[in-house]
C-alpha cells in the first residue's frame, strides 16, 4: 500500500463547516448543565453573536461568489455552492437546539431561581396597565409602521434588525403587510414594576399594544422575523482615490447588502414568509423558523445580574508582581522601564491586568521626560480607549508619536474613523492602511535617551490594545528592551509610514515577508531531526489552522516521525490520526469563559528548543495578507511559563476538546481524574504569583502539570550537531533565531539565508514529490470567529 499523498483534497477539512464545529462546542457550553444557568445563557448569546457574524462574512463572501458564477474548489474539493449548501444544512439543526434548550431547560431553570422573561397576556392587570403606560410614553413614539401596499413600496430592512411582520385587514377583503422595527435604542429586556426578576421583552410589549400603534384595523397574524445581509462589501483598493473615503463607502454600502438569511417565528403564516421571500430575494433554503426568541444576543444584559449563586466566580485581574501599583506611601513606585531592562516580562491578560502591564507602559511613555518616540499599531481597540488618549498625552508633550490604525478592521472601521480623525487633530502622524494588506500586529515601540545612549523599549503580543477584550480574551505579551527586537520593530514601522517593507529582520517573523518561510523551515527541521533518528516535537497553540501549505507541512512531519500537539480553538483544516499520514498529529480545542486567543509556538529542535508567541494565525490570510510579527522568547523563566500554558492545556479534562479524523470533535471528561481546567488553574497560579512577591508572572507548578517540553537546550543538543549528521543539513536546517541571533555583528537572517538550499514554502516536499497549489484566494474573503480574527 502507497503512502498517502498529503495535496489529496480529502485529507482537508473545509473552513466553514470547520467554523460551524466550533459554533456547535460553544453551543455545547450553552446545554452544558455542569455551568451555572447565567454562563449558559451567555453562551447562547454568544453562538447568537457568533452565528451573526458568520452569517455575514462567510456566507456573504460564498453568495458573493456564486452570483458571481465562481466555480473554483477550495483544497477540500467543493465549490461556493457546495459548501454554501452544506453550510446552511449543517448550521440549521443547531438553530433548533438553541431555541429548545431555551424553551424546555434554561427558561424554566432560570424561572425557577427567579429571573422570569414573562408575557403580556400572563401579567397581573395592575403591571399590564404600568406597562401600557410606560409604552405610550417612551416606545410608541419610537415605533414607525411601514406598510406595503400599492401605494407603498416594501421597506428597507436593515442588517439584523428585529421586526414585526403584521398581516392585516381593513374591511375591504384586502390583506396589509405592515412591518415594524424593535427600535434598537430601547432596552430588549423590560423590567417589570413590583416583579423582581421579571422582564418581559419589547417585541412581545409592541405585539400586545398593536391596537394602540395601528387602530381601527383587524389584525389577522403578528409574526417577528430578522434579516442577515452580507457585510463582504469590498473596493478596489489600488483604484480608491482615498482609503477613508473607501472605507466610507463600504460601509454605507453594507446598508444594502444582499440578503443572505432570514429568520422568522415558527409560526410565521406562509402568505408572510412568501412576501419576504420575494421582495428580500432569498430562497427557502435561506428561511429559518425559529421557535421562542430569534435572537439571543440581547441576553448578555441577564448575565450582569448580580446573581453570584448563579454565575461563575468573578474574575478581577491582577497586577503582574514585577509591576505592582506602587503604595500610597511610596511615592511613584518601580520605573516600568528600568524593571524591563531588568529582564523581559510575560504578561498573561485576563490573568494579569492590562492596565497594570500594556496601559502603564503606554502611560509611562506618554509621561516619562526621557522618552523620546512613542509608535504603537491599533488593529482594535475600546471605544473610549485610554490606548489612545496615552498616545495624544504623549503628542502634548513634545514627543515624536507615530500610530497605525487599521481602517479596515471588520465592524471596528467606524471606530477606528473617529480615532484616525482625532488622532490627526492632535498632530500625530497617522497611517491608516497598506494596500492589498491588513496591519494585524499587536506591537509598541518606545525610544527613550538614556545615560548610555538611546534604549529601544518593545512590546509584542497576541491581543489588541483593548482596555474591555482584554478582561475576556486570553492573550500573551512580551515587553523586552532587546535591541533587536526594538530594531526590527523600528523597520516595521517604518514600513507603516514609509513605501517598503523590509525583509532583513534580526529576530522577528514579519508577515508577509519572512514569517512563512521561516515557520516552514523550522518545521523541516523536526523531520529531518526525526529521520535522523531524534526526537522530532511540534506545540502550536493558534486560533485558526487554514493554510493549505502549512498543514501539508505538517502531514509531511507526521510522515517523518515528528510529535505534533495542534492546539486550535477554531478553524483547522488538517485531519489528525489517519494512517500514514497524520499518525502523530493531534487536533485539541479549548472552549471556555475567556476566549482563547494566544498564538504560542514550540518546536523541540533536537534539544535545542525554540519559542515563539505574536500576533499570526497559521492561515493563508496571516502569512501573506497581513503584516503580522512574531517574536521569539529566550529568557528561560519566560520559557517556562509558556511550557505551562502548553502543558496545563494539554492535560485539561474539562474545558478541551480532541478533535477526531472526520473532523468532529469529543469532549475530554474527567472520569476518575481530578477536574483539571486550564484557565482555573492559571488563575491559581496567578494568584499565588501575586502572593510570592515580586517575580514570575505565574508560578508553575511542576507537580501539578508533567510534560517534556524544553525551555533550555539539553545536555545531548550540546553535545552534537542541532541537525543531522552532515553539513550540507546543518547549513539548510539552522535557525539563528534563538539566543544570540543577530548578536555578531550586523547578520541578519536574510544574510544566513543565502547558504541554504532553494527550499521555501511552495516548493517541492521533501521527498521530491510536488507541493500544494497555491491555496484558492475566494476561500480567504472575510473572518470568522471572533471579532479580532
């Protein structure tokens, strides 16, 4: 029997339905009776949110695609149509369990503990006759019937607006259909007066007040229904004569975006359904009927209740322990800068706080006289950024500040507008966009004159510089004063700025012009390790997994032998454990109340380890499309961190999910086992670092959590070659990336390159045979997941 041939379109998963899998464990997270009833409703909420989302970017972009008559296969071998058929099959069954978990379990169990979302008609007069007054008040004023009539033409529904869908009579024989929007600036969830606990939600209050909105009418069906429009609204940017008058215009133009879902009452009368059908311009295949609340997002406004009985634990991050708030009594406390240069420092959010770790830095520049240049890289940030009033602080007061803001970050562009506009009010050097690329580095550089010479200050993470994702998304950060690192930042930005990028950099992996090349060569170098007869070990922790050529590389070091742990919160092409091809590949998933949204990567380097942590998903869009920067982390306490995010990770049997060949996935349980969970358990650890006193960021326990990953190179690395036996291997599989790199003299990698054979991502494998083709661009349009992805 042949080996398997690691291009053949059945061994890659497709990323929608991949998506979907991850939609179903959030989902699951929502039925899963071991959380409390609050942190399944926002579980709900959020696969409502998510779906959202989904709905607009992926299904937009393959309905884009087969109006467009697109007839090209992704690398699992379907075309737009396929899988936009297999989507909206696969999607609709999670719809209804959705709605009958609300219905027959969560509902009742969240009534029974005191919180009712109640009906009009099931009131008591007295809170009927309150709430009619408190509707002809503040809501009817707000409401606007539009009828369709002849002498109306059907109205303009907006992208996820909730509506009513009223069917009408008015003595003639002739049937109205008048539609009437929720008001989005009105709460969802009404309390109720003299009920604590009791909500009723405003669609229902519009329905029962109809007669006050639409009187001497006979209404013959009141349905609700919301509509989904595709939000894959794209210009040309080489043609746009300004980026912000571009981003502009898509966004107006989202407003009237094609429909690509429309979700109903169960019991929506078809003379309803076919009105919308036809003037929306979708098929049956696009309808969803809905029993109970169409949409569930509104809900995340339950889950603030102070209800502790009823919730998770609350989490307050901490100070990291080398940053400690200094006392009342002593006066300004430690220099950021000075306990950097110390030693690099691991910032771990939600764990660690992000205004006592990323904001301080910032703060600190913007205050510290000896700072000269503050530049910083805004892909998202909080609507009331404190980010950016540090930068405009620091404008004020005389510094060189330089910011890239990315215009074209989905459902933030309008944000970012203003904060461009305000930005360049101030006098700050402003770049908004790169053409035919997104900017999606999370990175800080500060350059401050000090008694020898000018100091480069850098931060490098996996999050955006956002004050609220940063108490919810899990995110690692490396603030360093290694030069080189400073230097390679230094051409970063001034790539944002100027008109080239570089492709000379001393120790980062910068996309789009390193970053592939260098991934792949290292993870070459695991086989090659492996045919020699070494142990071969790969861990990366990523959110997405998509790249055709990087999960073949992967299969072709499963072939070589190599240990590969894949932790992937959300897409992931590859197909772990088929035989011969993918034997020692593992798929895990981790879902739980933060997001998980580190990209850390290991590989074993036959003793020799390397780290790496930065902003890069391993999908086509990171590796060529965007700028990204990843950084390597060399400081062996740092390293040792990182082996226990990985290894706890592994091990979690609560909270982690393996994924098997066909691409579903199991949830790991505990059994006999002690409930291990990760991101308890980095809490712990964070909270007895805080304890310790000054130091670590976390402490490890090394009891708690074995593993046999390497933080420091081992005795055999020392004593023989890093890779095989030869000097034509060691010359093509070195990696001057680790301690040192960049060290003697000006070398660069770019330098170190040019005595390495040909071997670059889309070449040739390794066993002669032929790579993958280059991946199908349609398969990359948009982003699902969450927000940053």
């Amino acid at each position: 029997m042949s080996d398997p041939n690691p291009t053949d379109t059945e061994y890659y998963l497709n990323r929608e339905l991949s998506e979907l899998a991850l939609q179903e464990r959030v989902l699951h997270e929502g039925m899963d009776n071991r959380n409390p009833p609050l942190e399944r409703l926002r579980f709900l909420a959020y696969f409502t949110k998510n779906t959202d989302e989904f709905f607009m970017k992926r299904v937009g972009g393959l309905k884009q695609q087969i109006d467009a008559g697109v007839t090209d296969r992704t690398p699992d071998g379907r075309t737009p149509k396929e899988q936009w058929r297999e989507v909206l099959d696969t999607v609709r069954p999670l719809f209804r369990k959705q709605s009958d978990y609300w219905t027959a379990t969560l509902r009742p169990a969240l009534a029974d503990a005191g919180i009712h979302i109640r009906e009009p008609e099931t009131l008591s007069p007295g809170a009927r006759e309150a709430l009619q007054t408190r509707f002809e008040e503040s809501i009817l004023p707000t409401l606007t019937p539009l009828a369709f009539d002849p002498a109306h033409p059907f109205p303009f529904i907006s992208n996820l607006s909730l509506s009513l869908a009223v069917l009408s009579e008015d003595g003639t024989g002739e049937t109205t259909f008048t539609r009437i929007k929720v008001p989005p600036n009105q709460p969802r969830l009404l309390d109720l007066p003299d009920d604590p606990g009791g909500y009723v939600l405003l669609e229902d209050l519009i329905e029962a007040n109809l007669d006050l909105l639409l009187p001497d009418i006979d209404i013959v069906d009141v349905s609700k229904f919301k509509v989904t429009r595709n939000a894959e609204v794209r210009r040309n940017e080489e043609v746009a004569e300004d980026l912000i008058d571009m981003v502009e215009e898509v966004l107006e133009q989202r407003r009237f975006a094609t429909v690509v879902r429309l979700e109903v009452d169960a019991d929506m009368p078809a003379a309803s359904v076919s009105i919308l059908k036809e003037h929306l311009d979708v098929s049956d295949r696009e309808v969803f009927h809905r029993t109970g609340p169409i949409d569930f997002e509104d809900f995340f406004t339950l889950t603030e209740l102070d209800r502790p009985d009823l919730t998770l634990p609350t989490w307050t991050p901490r100070p990291h322990p080398r940053l400690r708030p200094p006392a009342a009594d002593s006066g300004n406390g430690t220099n950021i800068f000075d306990e950097i240069r110390k030693g690099d420092i691991l910032a771990h959010h939600p764990y660690h706080s992000f205004e006592g770790t990323v904001q301080r830095f910032l703060d600190a520049a913007a205050t510290d006289p000896d700072v000269l240049a503050v530049k910083a890289a805004i892909y998202r940030t909080a609507s009331d950024s404190k980010v950016i009033q540090s930068l405009i602080d620091a404008a004020d007061a005389g510094k060189q500040v330089a910011v890239m803001v990315e215009l074209k970050a989905r459902f933030d562009e309008r944000n970012n507008l203003e904060w461009v506009r305000q930005l360049e009010e101030e006098g700050i050097h402003v770049a908004y966009g790169t053409v035919g690329l997104k900017t999606h580095t999370k990175t800080a550089l500060v350059v401050r004159q000090e008694d020898d010479g000018v100091e480069l200050y850098s931060h490098v993470g996996t999050g955006n510089y956002h004050s609220e994702t940063a108490k919810g998304y899990s995110d690692l950060g490396l603030l360093t004063a290694d030069r080189d690192v400073g230097q390679d930042l230094t051409k970063v930005f001034n790539f944002f700025t100027g008109p080239t990028l570089d492709d000379r950099f001393r120790k980062l992996l910068i996309a789009p012009v390193t970053m592939r090349e260098r991934f792949t060569r290292m993870v070459r170098r695991e086989a090659e390790h492996a045919r020699a007869g070494r142990r071969g070990r790969i861990v990366v922790k990523v959110n997405g997994l998509e790249d055709p050529q990087m999960v073949e590389e992967l299969y072709r070091a499963s072939m070589a032998g190599v240990e590969i742990d894949l932790i992937v919160r959300d897409i992931c092409r590859l197909r772990p454990g088929i035989e011969g091809l993918s034997d020692t590949i593992r798929v895990h998933s981790i879902v739980g109340r933060f997001l998980e949204h580190a990209r850390v990567f290991y590989f074993e380097n036959a003793g020799d380890p390397k780290w790496y942590l930065g902003s890069a998903d391993w999908m086509t869009r990171n590796l060529d499309n965007r700028v990204e920067a990843v950084t390597p982390v060399e400081t062996v306490a740092l390293r040792e961190q990182l082996r226990f995010i990985l290894e706890a990770s592994l091990a979690d049997n609560r909270r982690r999910w393996e994924m098997r060949s066909d691409g579903s996935y199991d949830q790991v349980v505990p059994g006999e086992d002690p409930v291990r969970d990760i991101q308890e358990i980095l809490m712990r650890a964070t909270d007895a670092a805080l304890d310790r006193g000054h130091g670590a960021g976390i402490v490890v326990d090394e009891d708690l959590i074995e593993g046999d990953l390497l933080v420091e190179p081992s005795v055999e690395s020392a004593e023989q070659p890093s890779s095989g036996g030869h000097d034509a291997d060691t010359r093509a599989w070195s990696d001057d990336s680790g301690p040192g790199a960049g060290s003697e003299g000006d070398r660069t990698d770019s330098e170190d390159e040019a005595n390495e054979p040909d071997e670059t991502a889309g070449s040739h494998g390794l066993d002669g045979s032929d790579g993958v083709d280059e991946p199908d661009r349609t398969d990359e349009a948009g982003e699902a997941g969450a927000p940053d992805e």
